[in-house]
C-alpha cells in the first residue's frame, strides 16, 4: 500500500490532526505537519506504541473460539405422509495468534489445535452444505425407523382386535347355544321338588359362577337380545299390515297414494318452489326437474313468477288457479273513493333547473326567507317543500336539486307537480340538467313556466336563452308557442311579480280541484330519521284531509300520526289538498315518491304494510337470482374483479337514494362499488360491526357516529369519512377506484440494432456483430429479433461486448457484439430490438 499523508489517516482513523501528531511525537516519530507523508513501518511504530500506552500488549486474548448453532427445518417424505423434522447443526473452531503458534513450533511444545489458515468463503459453505446432508440424511433415517416400528405397533394391535373379537363371537354362540338347549328341555315339578338341600346349594354356587361370566360377557348378551327384539319387532309389524281402502307402499319408510289425484293449486304473483311444492303435495326436487326442463335454474327457496308456476302446475297435472295478493289493496283503493264536487285548490309548482341558476334564491325571495346560505356548497341536498301566501293567492313549491346525481329527485318532483318553472341562468343558458328537467316535464305532461334570472348581470343575453330552448321544442307566446316565458331577478326581485301572475293563470286554465272532506292520500316528498322525534316524513296532500290521529300508510311503513308541522315548523292540526307538512308516527322511512293514504284501522295498515314488505323482497330475490345467473355467464373467462365495498348512511331518503344511485353507476369492468348496506340516521355499532365483518369503510353523509360506534371503529381502524357535498364523495370514491384499477402496460423501444455479420464463439456460441442504428443498447433489456419486419424471438441478451471488454450499453452509431441468449438462428440483416416495458397508472 503506498504512503498516506497525516490528515488522511486521521481521517480513516477518526481522530483530530492534532491529536494524531501528539501521539506520533509521543512515539518518537518525526512528523509535526498534516500533509508529510506516513510509512508503513512509521504506522506500526505508533500502533506498538499506542498498545503499550493502553497496556493491551501481553493482555490481549491468546485464542479465540467460536461457537455457532443453527436451526433448520427439513421436509422427509413426500405429499401428505411429508413429516418436517427441526435440524440443529452446532459448530465450534479456535483461533489463535499466528505468531503463538510459530513460538510453540520452535519450542517443541505441542500446540492447540488450529486452522492453519482460515477457510475461504467457498470452502465454508461446502462444508456447510456436507453438514446439513447428513442431518438431513440421519434425519430421513430416522424418520424412516419411526414409522416402520409404527406399522409394526399398528400391525400388532390390529391381531390383538382381530383375536378379542373371534373369543367374543364364539362365547356368543356358546351362550346362544346353552340358552336353546335350557328351552328345551324343561325338567318335571316333582323332581325339582324332591332336590336334596345340597343340590339346591351347589345350584346357587353354580348360578353365582354363570352369573359372573355372564358380566364378563354382558355386552354380546345384549347384543343378542337386541337383535331378537328387533326381530320380534319386525315379524309384528309384518303381521298388522295397512288396512284401508287406499293402498300405500311402505318402500324406504315413505307414503305415496298408488294413483293419482289432480289438485286446485292457487298461484300469486310469486311463490317459492318449496310453497308451489307444498301446494301440490309433491316433493321439492319433482318441481326442481320440472323447471330445469323448462330451462330455469331454481332452489327450493327461490321465488318463480305467476306464469313459470302455472306451467309447472299444468306441466305436473293438476288445475292452476291465478289469484291477484293485491286484494287489500283493492280494498284501500275502494275504501278511498272519493264522492262530492271538488273544490279549487292552490297549484303546486316545482322549481326546477341546471346547478347553481339560482332556484332556491328565487323560492327564498318568494318566501323572504334565508334558505341558500344553510345549504352545504349553496347547493340543494335535497327536496325542500313550501307552502307560500302570495297576494294572488297560495302556492305550494317543490325545489329540487339541480346536481346530476339526483336524477330521481327530480323525476318525483315532476310526478307530484301541477306546473313547472323551469329557470335558466340569463348568462350561463341551458345546460345538462335543464335539459332533462325539459324532459321530466314533457314526461309528466306538465306544463312549463321559464323563468329566465340573473337578467340583473352585466353578462346576461335572455335572447340567447331563448333561442336555445326554442331549439329544445319549447317556444314562447310571442313567438306563436305555448309557454310563457318572464325575465326575473332573484337578487333584486325584478319580474318576481309577473312570474306569479304567471303560474296563477296557468293553474286557472288547469282547473285544479279537489275535495277536502275525504281521507287523505297523496306522495311522500321526503323522509329522514330524527334523533329525538322518530322517522319524520314530509309529506304533500294531494286530495283529502289528512288529521292528527289518523291511520297512515305510507309504502312499506304504517303508523298513527302522532304530530303534524308546517314549513315554519308550527304544529299544525290537519292539512288540506296542495299543503306539505312533516309527519311523525310512522314506523320507518318511506321512501321519497311512495304514496300515502289514510286507513280504516291500525290493523289494516299493518297488514297490507307487511304484505307489500314481503313483496318487495320477493320481487328484489327474483331479481337478485336473475342477475346473479346473468352475471355468472358474462363473467366466465374474465379475471377477477376488484369491489370498493361501502357503509352509507346519509340524513334523508332522497339523498340517500341519489348517493346510491350515483356510486353504483361508478366503475367499469374492473372496479366497481357494492354498497353493502345503507339507512337514514346515525352510524350505529352494527353499521360499525357490519364495516368489521367485510371489510367496508363508512361514508356518513350530513351524519355522525355515536359513541359506541366511535370505539369500534377506533379499536379496529376503520376507514370513517364525513361528507356534507355529493361532489366531494364521488371525487373521493373515483380516486380510490382509480387507485384500485391495475396499471396499464405500455412498451418503449429503446434502440435498434442492425445484424452485419455473424461469428461463433467457444464461450457464448453465435454473436451477431451489429451497428446500433437507433438509440441505444442495452445489456439487461428484453429484446426481440425481427427478420423481413416479422418477429420471430423474444428473449434476452445473452452478452453485449465493444471489442473484448463487456460493456452495459452501447449507444447509436457504434458498433458492437450481441449474444442473443438460447437462439441460434440470428442471420446478416437481422433486426435486434431492445425495449422495456412500462406501468402507467390509470384513471376512470
């Protein structure tokens, strides 16, 4: 090794410079400068001395030894009869100083036994390699003399079974035996009579002595006189027989009559293959085959509609009979008739278009009230219901969301509308959802009001707007059309007038009546779960009267209303038709658009409330079924898809129902979101436990988790998210969907290289000698062989050389020499390819 400076073997050494010259001239070394040269002697001069300045010179170790100890897992065997045996190998080896052993060389002495030179890394693993070879070999051995000895043990023990049970069968025949023969012969009464005493007493010692083999043996006893009662049992049964004029067959235990009899089956609308089965008093699996051959895949829980079961009925012999299960609701319908002139009631009009055009400020100009500040992002959630004394008289409006999602929304909001406003932004025009809301009104066959606002901005064009919607189908008055159209402004309040003077004059060519002496009925605008109140449905009449105290039946759900509010939230004690009020009592959440009506009794309602229950999950199991068959076939040969799996709760049924929607239209056929379960109201320990169970996160929509759910999902780490604006869910659920997809792989050609000539090589066989003619080569990159443009090999290099030096790369223009790894075949005007493969991550 060449001479190093002072600075630098403080540096190696990791002492200070001043420290080092210190203890150099300590040493009697010459050095007083960072940059004068070392020696190698000039170093072991100051190693010596610094030995002997930490008095470690004699007082160092004279041998070290080492011991190792490993622990391995060898498998002995194949398949299933594989035992895995633990190996513990133990090494142990001494070193000594080499000049210790040199002094006991010289000196006679016998030295310890020693490596005399350390065994390379090479040598080491071989001879670890030997010794777990022979662990492994004693170990099989082992394992081998273990399991002939337990067949051996097995062997044994299956004579010793062999050997008890031929001495049980022969004492059994023996006993079978001597029990024949003491009941045949019976001796005479005198001569047992005249028994001396001593006979009478060896009798008794002999009865003792059978009596203790017969415990010996008790269990082939009463094997015997099991089977002679069974016998006993049989020949009984054999003797009764069945009586009667039908004759049965007894074959297997079961009953089946010997001729056929033909039924009246009554079949609803949908019937489970068990009940059909019951019903015709055949077995299960009978209608089971019968459907198969029709070519429909059931079970014997599976509903089949009214036609599949008449076939199967008619298909096994017997005399469908089509019965309608709507029969309570006949009933309701004719209990609600409604008789009487109809009075003129108020018009209810729905406020509908695009986002952010302004529909709630212009209602809360109407209103005067302060509703768009509340909203979370100034957006509607969801569907808002008021009643409004203007001074032309009341009118009852429905805003409706504007955003895409809540599509349903405002399809209800057109259903339950006599007019529609449709505004459009004077300097935005018409939009995605203003078209649609066109549509809903067209649908309905409602007539349109359009309200074109924001006329107070300096952008405005209402001419614009109103060329587009002509272009839509809807024309104004002026222009020879039938639709009305006002400038206004929701801010400023311009033509807010004439928008009313409007829809009072469309309702007064509507003629709108009803009558408000008869029960109630009419359409479920919204529903949510109240933390103090109960469910709380907003409800708008739309014919009759509906009172505190009624019997209301609302979809699904049926309860006694217990209070009744307006808008303003006041109690109110009856509602009129066109009059929205919130209404508690009632046992869950309808959903927004079931309709609703009023009862004769709590237990009607009741009852046709679990009939359509019932129906509703028959209808939802059929479809289930149907999908899951479809979906069966269409998924064969496809991989496997990845599910976002989701717990939703949200404030209000129609949210609820819009946020639904609107994560089952996200996805593709990669990805998608299964919404395991969903409800109005707060996160509750079983949303929490049912989150744990499938490994789904929690989305909370204007909600919050209670305590004991708060713990749960702490305690298990859960993925818990708050939500107050729809946009921010679906961004979030694309993201994670987006994450979830598998990344597309795109390939990049790196470099082409042109086959010249072609040499052979002791080493690497055929190397084709190539120019680089575009980008570069390299070495560790998969690469193909082209030949006439066509590719005819996809592989590796084998080795990539310039002249006789391996090198990683070669760049274009240059020359080198390529060995294509297992190909022979390269010829002179070939095409080597080099390229690589890259992941790109991939958005929805």
């Amino acid at each position: 090794m060449s001479d190093v400076t002072v600075k630098q073997l403080a540096e190696s050494v990791g002492a200070t410079v001043e420290r080092l010259l210190k203890q150099m001239q300590e040493a009697g070394l010459p050095h007083d400068g960072q940059d004068q040269a070392v020696s190698e002697d000039q170093k072991q001069t100051l190693l010596d001395y610094l030995k002997r300045a930490h008095g470690s010179e004699d007082t160092g170790p004279k041998k070290i030894t080492l011991k190792r100890k490993t622990v391995g897992t060898l498998k002995a065997g194949q398949g299933r009869t594989g035992r895995a045996v633990t190996v513990e190998v133990r090494r142990k080896r001494t070193y000594v100083k080499r000049e210790d052993v040199e002094a006991a060389e010289g000196g006679g002495e016998t030295a310890p036994e020693v490596a005399e030179r350390p065994l390379s890394q090479t040598e080491l693993e071989a001879q670890r390699i030997r010794e777990q070879e022979q662990a492994r070999v004693n170990a099989e051995e082992e394992i081998r003399r273990k399991e002939s000895e337990r067949k051996a043990e097995e062997e044994r023990r299956r004579e010793e079974q062999r050997a008890r049970e031929e001495a049980e069968r022969a004492e059994a025949e023996r006993l079978a035996a001597e029990k024949a023969r003491a009941a045949t012969a019976v001796p005479a009464p005198d001569a047992t009579a005249a028994a001396p005493a001593p006979a009478k007493a060896a009798d008794r010692g002999g009865k003792r002595g059978k009596t203790r083999e017969r415990g010996r043996d008790g269990e082939a006893e009463d094997r015997g006189r099991r089977r002679e009662l069974s016998l006993k049992t049989e020949r009984r049964g054999k003797r009764r027989g069945p009586t009667g004029p039908l004759k049965m067959d007894q074959h297997g235990g079961e009953f089946k009559p010997t001729e056929f009899i033909s039924r009246d089956v009554e079949v609803p609308d949908f019937i489970t293959v068990g009940e059909l089965a019951s019903r015709m008093s055949v077995k299960a699996g009978e209608v089971i085959k019968t459907l198969m051959g029709m070519g429909v895949m059931a079970t014997i829980n599976q509903p089949v509609d009214q036609d599949t079961a008449i076939l199967v009925v008619e298909e096994l012999g017997h005399r469908p009979k089509a019965i309608h299960a709507d029969a309570m609701e006949k009933a309701l319908e004719r209990s609600l008739k409604i008789t009487g002139e109809g009075a003129p009631r108020p018009p209810v009009v729905t406020v509908m278009g695009h986002v952010d055009h302004g529909k709630t400020s212009l209602l809360d100009y109407i209103r005067k009230t302060r509703v768009t500040s509340s909203e979370a992002g100034g957006i509607t959630q969801h569907i808002g219901a008021y009643s409004v004394a203007t001074p032309h008289g009341r009118i009852t409006f429905i805003d409706t969301p504007g955003h895409a999602a809540f599509t349903a929304m405002r399809a209800r909001g057109a259903r339950a509308t006599d007019i529609v406003i449709l505004v459009v932004a004077a300097d935005d025009g018409v939009m995605p959802q203003t078209i649609e809301a066109i549509q809903h009104a067209r649908a309905a066959e409602v007539p349109i009001v359009v309200a074109i606002n924001k006329i107070d901005l300096p952008s405005a064009d209402p001419e614009r707007v109103t060329n587009e919607l002509v272009a839509r189908g809807v024309v104004p008055e002026n222009w020879g059309g039938d639709t009305q159209f006002v400038p206004v402004s929701a801010l400023t309040g311009d033509g807010v007038e004439a928008l009313l003077e409007s829809v009072l004059l469309q309702a007064e060519i509507l003629e709108l009546r009803a009558v408000a002496e008869a029960p109630g009925r009419g359409v479920v605008i919204e529903s949510r779960l109240d933390r103090g109140r109960g469910p709380v449905a907003t409800v708008l009449v739309q014919n009759g009267t509906l009172r505190q105290g009624d019997v209301l039946i609302a979809g699904e759900y049926y309860g006694r209303v217990r209070a009744m509010f307006d808008e303003t939230g006041g109690q109110v004690r009856e509602a009129g038709p066109s009059v929205p009020v919130e209404v508690l009592g009632l046992s869950g959440t309808p959903g927004a658009g079931d309709e609703f009506s009023v009862a004769q009794d709590e237990k009607t309602a009741r009852e046709l409330a679990e009939f359509r229950k019932d129906k509703s999950q028959e209808h939802r199991l059929a479809a289930q079924q149907a999908a899951k068959l479809e979906n069966m076939f269409a998924s064969l040969g496809e991989g496997e898809k990845r599910v976002l799996k989701v717990v939703l709760k949200a404030d209000v049924r129609g949210s609820l129902e819009a946020i639904t929607q609107a994560l089952s239209d996200l996805g593709n056929d990669e990805v998608s979101v299964n919404v395991l379960g969903s409800g109005v109201g707060g996160i509750t320990e079983t949303d929490a436990n049912m989150a744990v169970t499938y490994g789904a996160a929690i989305f909370g929509f204007n909600v919050r988790a209670d305590g004991a759910a708060k713990a749960i999902i702490e305690r298990e780490g859960l993925d818990l998210r708050y939500y107050s604006i729809i946009y921010e869910l679906l961004d979030d659920v694309k993201k994670v969907l987006s994450g979830m997809l598998s990344p597309e792989v795109r390939e990049e050609i790196l470099g082409v290289a042109e086959v010249r000539d072609v040499f052979r090589s002791p080493r690497y066989g055929q190397v084709a000698g190539c120019m680089v003619t575009e980008g570069q080569v390299f070495r560790n990159k998969p690469i193909r062989v082209l030949r006439d443009n066509v590719v005819i090999f996809e592989g590796e290099l084998e080795s990539l050389r310039r002249f006789k030096d391996d090198v990683s790369e070669v760049r274009a223009g240059m020359e080198c020499g390529i060995g294509v790894r297992n190909y022979n075949d390269v010829r002179p005007g070939d095409l080597i390819e080099v390229f690589e493969t890259k992941e790109v991550a991939r958005a929805l």
